[in-house]
C-alpha cells in the first residue's frame, strides 16, 4: 500500500511538473514584461481572462524558447469599429510573434483582433489547443516555416486559417487534421508530413468534411466536391505536379496587404488540372505564380475582387471554356508567356483581359463581352519592363465593351476577330509594329488591317440583344429603329431609357431586384417611344412615364409595387396590357415633381395630364381597368381599378372595385374631376377605396368603402363635396380630408379602422353630422400644421366611443381651434364642450362646468372666467384644454388616458387646483406659452413647463417617479419630447424603494455619502433633504407593511 501511495505520489509529482507555471501574468502588459523577463523553458501563465483590450495584447519584444500558457483563460480585444454600417477589423493582434522562435503557445481563446494568433518570420514554434474566433483571421502563419499545429480550433473569424510566403520552403508546416476550421478538419499535406504515401496518388473528396486543402510538394493527388469559404486560399498547391481539382465551390477567401488570397493557388506547380469548380467573392479566383504547363477548364468564375485567373510568371499554360464574369480583371497576365487563352466566355468585368509584359501569348476565339475593356495590352514603364511582344489575338467576339482592343507598347498580332458595337472598337496612340488581317470593325482608330484602311470588313447592323448593356447600345444607336429582346434579363438598378424607338421584347422577361426598399424602376425617361411585347417583374415600378407621346401595348406587368405609374406624362397610349398582382398599384398617375428639396413638392394639377389613351387593359383579379377623360355613365361593372381624369359630369353607378384582395392594391381614382355623382359604389380590399384630387362639387352617395389597406375615403385638395351614406370601416384609416374644405359629411359609419375613423387636416368650413366613429385609434381628430388656416368645421350629433382617443384637435395658432362643434357630439356617452368666444353662452364668459354637465371632453377658447371642475375625461386629445383663455379655474378633476391631461396655450393667470392627471400617453400637464397660471395640490407624473407652487412639476406624483419634460418641434409639426425624470425616495438610485434609501439620506446628511439621487421629488417640506423628509420616507414604508 505504501508503494502504491508512493507511485501516486509521484505521478502528482511529474504531473505537475508537465503543466507548472513558472511565472503568472494577469494583463496584457504585464504578460509582455515577464515573457521578456522569462528563462528558457520558463512557462508564463494567464491566471485570468482579459477583456476589451486595446491594441495588440501579447508581442513581446523577447520571445523565444518560451512556453505561454493560457490555461483556458480569454483574450478579447475591441478591435472592430463601425464605419458606415459596416464593422471593420483595426490592425490588432491577440498574439504576435515577429522573428521568434521555438515557443509553445497553448490553451489560448482569442476573439476581438484583427489577427487572432500570427507569426511573422516565426518558426519551430508550436500552436496547441488554441481557440480563436469572431476576428477577421484566426490564425497566421507568414514567412513562417516548420510550425507545429495541434488541436487548434478556429471558428467564426472572417478568415479563419491564413498562410503565406514567396517560395516552397514557407509552406513546409506540421499541421495535422486536428486542427479545426468551422468545425471542418485542415488537409495540410507535405510530401514529409500528415499525407499517406507521401502525399502522391491520392484522393481528397467531400466525405472528409474538408475545411482547408493544402499540398506542399505532392504528386498525383486528385481534390474533388469540396465546399470550401472563408481561408486565405481555398486550395493551395504548391510545388505539386500532377494533380486534379475538380468540382469544387470555393468562396470568401482573401489575403493580407500586397499578397492576395485565391480560390485556388499555385506555386511553382506544374502539369495540374483544374476543371469544373465554382469560384465566387475571392479576392482572386485563381491564381498562378510561377507555374507552367497547367490547364484551368470549365470553370465559373464570377464576383471576385480582384482577378478571375491571375497568371505572374507562368507560362504554358491553357484556360479554355471558362465562364469569367463581374470580376475586376477577367483574366490577367503579367510576365506570362506562352499562354493559351481559347474559347472562354468574358463578360461584365472591367478589364477583359489585361496582358502586362507578356509576351507569345494566344488568345483564340473567346467571346469577350460588355467589360469596360475587351483586351488590353499595356506595360509598366516606371519598372523598367520590356514590351508586349507577339502575341496572337484572333477569331475572337470583342462586342458591347467600352474599348474592344488597347493597346500600349506592344506588338501583336491581330487577325480575324469581330470588335464591333464597342465605343471604341480599337484604342490607341501608336500601333507600332502591330498587324492583321481580316477583322471586322467600325471604329478602327489608327487601326489598319494589311492592304487596309480600317478593318477589312464593317460591322454588320444587328438591332437585337440579350443583355441590359446590348440593350441600351441598340436603343441609343442610331441606326436601330426597332429593338428587339432575345432573351429573359435581370436589371440591378439602372433602368431602360431611350427615345424614339421600338422596344419589342417578344415575350422575354425584364426582372427587377426589387427588395422594397430600393427606387428599382424597369423602364423609365423615355420620349415618343414604343414598348411592346414585354413581361416586366420585380420592380418599384415597372414601367415609369416621366416623358410625353409614348406607346406601350400587349405587355405584362406584374409582381412590382407599382405597374405602369404616370408621373405629369400626357399624350401617350396604353393598350391591351395586363397589369396584375402589383403590390400598391397596377395604374397610377402622379401629378408632383420628382423631386423637390424644399419640402414636399408642390402638384401640377394641368389636365393635360389626363390626356391619355388607356383602353383594353386587364388588372388583378383579370378585371378591367378603365380610364376616362371625358364624362362617362359607367354602371353596374365590376373593375379592377377606375380612374376618372378631368371627367367633368360624370355619373358613376353601381360599380364594384375588386382588385387583389391579398394584396390590398388599386382602387378607385377621381383626379381634375367636377360636378360627377358616384352612387352604390363598392370599394373594398383595395389599396384606397376612394381617392379623389383636385376634384371639386361631387356627390357620393351610398358608398361602402371597408377593409382598404390605406384610405377608405381620401380628399385631397379637394372642395364642395357631398359624401352621404357612407360605410367606412375596417380600413388603415377611415376618412381623411388633406387641405380640402367645404366638404360635407352625412350618415357615414367610420367604425374599426386602424387608426383614424376620421381625420380632418389643415382643412376648414367642412361640415359634419350624424356620423359615428367607434373603435378606432382616433375617433375624429382635427389637425392643423400649416399657419393662415382659418378652419371653422362644423360637427353636429356625431358618436364617437371605444376609441383609444375619441375627439382630438391639433393646431399652432389660436385661430386653429376655432370650430362650432356643440354638445350634440358624444365621446364614450358624454358631450363634448367645445366653447370659444363665438358660440358659448355669454361670450364664453363667467360660467361653471362641473359634474351635472355630463362633459366628456372639455376646450375653452378664448374664454375667461369659467370654472372647470369634478369632472371625469378620459380617452380624448386632451382632457381638458384651454387656448388663450384667462382667469379660469380647473379645479378637482381626474383627469387620466387622454394623449394630453391638462394642456394650456397662451392662456395666461388661471387657477389649476387639486387635479388628478395620470396615464395620459404624452403629457399629463403641458403649460405651453402660456404665463402667470397658478396651482396647487395637483398629481401627476409627465409635467411641461408647469410647477405647482412650491414644487417642480406636480405636487404629487401618480406612481412615486415625476418627469420634467421639454418639447421640440420637427417637421409638419410633430413634437418630440424629453424628459428628466425622479422617482421619489429613491435615494440610492436603484428603482427600489426600502429602507436602505433612508439609510442613503441618513449617511448623506451625517457626510459620509457625498451623493444621492431624486431630491427634487422628494424634498416634501421644500426644505432640502432633512430629517422631516426621511422620516415621512419611513412613515410611508411602515404604512406598506
């Protein structure tokens, strides 16, 4: 028994010899000083995490043959900021070593850097158990040979495993499937280490859940069906001969400062095969460094920043058959030769192909399409470099680029290509020794074929296109007439535009990238032009007329916001359109400028914006959609959408508008109409149920207007219209009047709408009467923003009940609130006393309100000497509200859930006394520029600009805590408010209130606590904080228990 204690002892012994710490550390400063100070073989341990640091935290400046052990302890740095919306990683390090060597660094966690661990000229060191995440690179390895990896795991970083160097010896590493990247094991095979025989003739396929592929001096190694994103290569090949990469999908790899990361990466590699593989969001797509004698085929690569294929230094090689698209350069060389460039398909880049310094090179019938450059040749003077020399550039499309062939210092040979619709077909100064023979173009500039003047042959006139760029070269090319569609496109942002011309897209598809929140238009800013034939999606607007004397026939529009959509656009013709399942409207017309930076921009209500032809077009539902400018009796139909434009004396009768009922768009439109009558109208589940503009002395009568996801009946502008009858309910809000006066309203039901049964702004002299606005958000609520409005509505036996807030009114000046509303209007059962100096007894002078009045909801305007008192207001604009009134006394009332309780405006010396005024949204009192107004023993918790004497804000307070609000104006008059708020007895400031707050006070006044909180509320003797205070503070606890 001894010996076996003994063994164990011992065993507890040499344990801890392999993992003791020599020295501890506790911060990043400190951990560098005693990494400096360490003996050889010295272990430096982390005894705690360190957060939120600053900077690089450990880079010793001596850091060699020493263990540092994190013991499983954090180091997290602040090294992303914001800019732009976007987070953005600072050129920080968790760990760095720089020139050092033989070191172990293990059981590290490491997030927040913009490096995780890196080594820079660092080898023989050794990396275990480490975690790095959530920094832009995990781990680095640069210029660093012969490092030991074991059981690191690198997850969630931008780039997670990060290796780089200019010659074969860097990147011999000992790193093992261990090592881990998005839970997904590192292939890092040497011809010395981790690979079966020694890494020849084998195979690397999607069932080893692959995270990171490398190949350092192997042969014969086939790399298939992997998935691979977020490393400083994808696939990295170096020194490897021999060797298949194929079917692969590799993204979001990037590189460090002048070294560029690739999907794919050869150095000095040979006799490789790449083939069928998926290259996207790389910095480059592939990328050859001195490697000859490889071939690259059928491969897609699209989306990188940089280069889609990169040759430097490499030679022999062959890319054929490749899909190059939207990169930087599609395919770059710089002093490469004897290349084979063929058949490749290079589109939508801004260099095509960019030849630097490169000489015998061959680039044969490729399709080189819509870049900013086709094929340039150029040199870098200020090296020193020598010329492009004879290189072949023939039987190639060069077409719809912005310059076909440049060439600088280069001599080539250029034969039978086709470079035509280019701006410029071929570009440059001087040709030199350059010749060819048998290409066609038409603009050569300087260019001369043999025997030639120019190309030998002309460019061939071809009016159609299948891309958005063809497009818009053959509608601005002159020669074109009609355009013609030959296959579905996408447009990103920029929309058709052109004039007089024919746009047929025999029935292809032009698809938006409509994501709602971007202006996204198909065709706009087109003039006397005609567009047929066409299937337009996924757009803000599909077809955009801001011009005149357009034709648009037999298209399909469907899945924008809005279909076609007339913006001060006349004379043109619409015809045999189907406009459907469009999310706001499949026919709309604007009468506002575009844009207007002073405010909204003014309308332009001329008629001659109605002076269109739309005729046989099918909306949603595959109902019509009908258009006049004339008078019309329409009856008895049922329609998709109806607009009525400068339709004077019109009879509308019995119509229903049904467009698509999940969608909720269309409606009926009554622009620049007069002196019509609507009856029966059924307008439901649309957009707007009833919209008229600039349309005056209409008669609706009947109308049932419900479930509309906008307005159910909506004036704008609009004068002497006579709405009776009207069923209003259930839409996003009922009847809203804007800027439209003289109206009357009669019988009409406004019930359940979302937020306004119906609301009335900067709109005077409307009339209305025995109507009923239950259930919404707002009742009937008046609003004036605009001055030199001179309202006087009228409202006469009018419901309004079970609304968050039944009657409102809104204004910025005294002459807003004059209305004759009489006590005839009800909120929840209870009249409104809506008084002003014109129509209250006695001149609105020298008389009482009290609890007999039955008053629900109380304004005096302009009044003086009115007493206010036991009464009860609730769920109104305000509870009671006095505009310019004096030497009036609000006495006694609760006052509770109105969105104001008690608001005074340049009212001045008037008496609010022993009020209750709690749970109203905004402001319980609000003194606003007003002066000389007194009170006393009031409750309340939001006060503005008003004290009781003695006290700031309210005596007392609803719930304990009393807000000090401020206001501020914003546009169109919305107000946004600010408040200080003190809760009372809450000395320590912890939202309790206990004893503890008494001991607060009691430490305070004996000076032991230099602070505590929420005096102002709570100095009930408005002596300061005493001892009265702390013992009524203690009073009042007792009484809770």
């Amino acid at each position: 028994m001894k010996k076996i204690i003994g063994l164990i002892f011992l065993l507890v012994l040499i344990s801890g010899n392999v993992n003791a710490c020599d020295v501890y550390c506790s911060t990043c400063e400190d951990c560098n000083s005693k990494i400096n100070l360490a003996d050889s073989w010295q272990t430096i341990c982390l005894n705690t995490s360190i957060q939120n640091h600053t900077g690089t935290c450990i880079n010793p400046s001596s850091f060699n043959n020493t263990i540092f052990d994190c013991q499983g302890n954090i180091i997290n740095g602040n090294a992303f900021y914001v800019s732009g919306g976007i987070s953005i990683p600072g050129p920080t390090y968790g760990i760095y070593l720089n020139q050092k060597s033989n070191n172990t660094i293990r059981n590290c966690i490491i997030s927040g850097f913009g490096n995780g661990i890196a080594l820079d000229f660092s080898s023989n060191n050794t990396l275990i158990n480490t975690t790095t995440y959530s920094n832009e690179k995990g781990i680095l390895l640069k210029n660093s040979p012969n490092n030991y990896l074991r059981n690191n795991t690198m997850f969630n970083n931008t780039y997670n495993f990060n290796i780089f160097g200019p010659t074969t010896f860097n990147f011999y590493q000992d790193i093992d499937t261990s090592n881990l990247v998005d839970s997904k094991p590192i292939f890092y095979w040497t011809n010395e280490k981790n690979a079966p025989n020694n890494c020849k003739d084998t195979v690397i396929f999607d069932l080893n859940n692959t995270g990171f592929v490398a190949l350092i001096s192997c042969n014969n190694i086939t790399v298939k069906n992997l998935n691979l994103h977020a490393n400083s290569y994808g696939i990295l090949l170096v020194n490897t001969t021999n060797s298949k990469i194929l079917n692969n999908t590799i993204n979001a790899t990037r590189g460090e400062m002048l070294i560029k990361g690739a999907g794919i990466y050869f150095l000095n590699s040979q006799n490789n095969f790449v083939m069928n593989n998926a290259l996207s969001l790389n910095e480059y797509g592939i990328s050859l460094d001195s490697s000859s004698s490889n071939t690259i085929s059928d491969t897609t690569i699209n989306l990188n920043g940089e280069n889609g294929i990169s040759l430097s230094s490499s030679s022999n090689n062959n890319i054929t058959n490749n899909s190059i698209t939207l990169n930087s350069n599609g395919i770059y060389l710089q002093s490469s030769s004897n290349n084979n460039i063929t058949n490749n398909t290079i589109t939508l880049n801004s260099m095509g192909i960019n030849i630097l310094n490169s000489h015998f090179n061959k680039i044969l019938e490729n399709k080189i399409l819509e870049n900013t450059n086709g094929i340039t040749l150029s040199t870098i003077d200020f090296i020193g470099t020598s010329k492009n020399i004879n290189n072949t550039i023939e039987r190639n499309e060069i077409l719809y680029n912005s310059i076909g062939i440049s060439s600088q210092n280069s001599n080539s040979i250029i034969n039978s290509n086709i470079v035509c619709e280019n701006d410029f077909d071929f570009n440059s100064s001087n040709w030199e020794s350059s010749s060819g023979y048998n290409n066609t173009c038409n603009n050569p500039d300087r260019w001369d074929d043999i025997n030639e003047a120019g190309c030998t042959n002309a460019c061939k006139i071809d009016c159609n296109c299948s891309s958005y760029n063809q497009c818009i070269r053959k509608l601005n090319n002159s020669n074109c007439a009609i355009v013609t569609l030959l296959n579905d496109i996408t447009l990103n942002l920029s929309p058709f535009c052109f004039t007089n011309r024919i746009f047929d897209c025999q029935g292809h598809k032009i698809i938006g990238t409509n994501d709602g929140g971007i202006k996204n238009i198909g065709i706009k800013n087109i003039y006397k032009s005609v567009i047929k034939n066409c299937i337009i999606n996924n757009f803000t607007y599909g077809i955009y007329l801001n011009n005149n004397s357009n034709t648009i026939i037999n298209n399909t529009l469907s899945s924008n916001n809005y279909g076609i959509y007339l913006s001060r656009s006349s004379n043109n013709t619409l015809i045999n359109n189907t406009l459907k399942e469009n999310s706001e409207f499949d026919f709309y017309i604007n009468f506002y400028k575009e844009v207007f930076f002073l405010g909204p921009p003014p309308p332009d209500y001329s008629n001659e914006y109605c002076n269109n032809i739309i005729e046989n077009n099918t909306g949603s539902g595959n109902n019509p959609i009908k258009f006049f400018n004339h008078s019309i009796n329409l009856s008895n139909e049922t329609l998709s959408e109806l607009i009525l434009c400068n339709a004077d004396n019109s009879k509308i009768t019995n119509i229903t508008i049904n467009g698509n009922a999940n969608l909720k768009n269309n409606g009926l439109f009554v622009f620049l109409t007069e002196d019509s009558n609507f009856t029966y109208i059924n307008s439901s589940n649309n957009k707007h149920g009833i919209y008229l503009e600039k349309s005056s002395n209409n008669n609706l009568t009947n109308i049932t207007v419900n479930s509309n996801s906008n307005y159910g009946i909506y004036l704008k502008n609009s004068l002497n219209n006579i709405i009776i009858d009207a069923k209003v309910n259930l839409n996003n809000d009922g009847i809203f009047l804007l800027t439209s006066s003289n109206n009357t309203l009669i019988n009409s039901t406004a019930n359940l709408n979302k937020e306004y049964g119906i609301y009335i702004q900067d709109s005077s002299d409307n009339i209305l009467i025995n109507n009923t606005a239950n259930s919404n958000i707002y009742g009937i609520y008046m609003r004036y923003i605009y001055l030199n409005y001179f309202p006087n509505n009228t409202m006469k036996n009018n419901t309004m009940k079970n609304n968050s807030y039944n009657f409102g009114i809104d204004g910025r000046q005294i002459s807003d609130y004059y209305h004759d509303i009489d006590t005839s209007n009800l909120v929840d059962g209870k009249s409104i006393y809506y008084l002003t100096n014109e129509n209250a007894l006695n001149n609105c002078k020298n008389f009482e309100i009290n609890e007999t009045s039955n008053a629900g909801f109380v304004a005096l305007v302009s009044c003086s000497n009115i007493t206010v008192k036991n009464l009860n207001g609730y769920n109104n604009s305000h509870g009671i509200l006095l505009i310019n009134t004096t030497n009036s006394k609000i006495l006694n009332n609760t006052i509770n859930s109105n969105y104001y309780g008690i608001h005074l405006f340049l009212s001045s010396n008037n008496t609010i006394n022993s009020n209750i005024c709690c749970e109203n949204t905004f402001l319980d009192f609000y003194n606003s520029s007003s002066y000389s107004n007194i009170g006393e023993n009031n409750t309340c918790t939001l006060a503005a600009y008003w004290n009781d004497t003695g006290a700031l804000g309210c005596a007392h307070t609803c719930s304990g805590t009393l807000c000090i609000c401020t206001l501020k104006w914003g546009l169109f008059g919305k107000i946004s408010r600010s408040c200080n708020c003190c809760t009372q007895f809450d000395f320590d400031n912890n939202e309790i209130i206990d004893i503890f707050d008494a001991v607060a006070a009691l430490e305070h006044l004996s000076g032991k606590r230099n602070e505590i909180f929420n005096m102002n509320c709570s100095d009930v003797n408005n002596n300061g904080i005493d001892l009265i205070d702390i013992f009524y503070l203690i009073e009042k606890l007792q009484s809770l228990h």
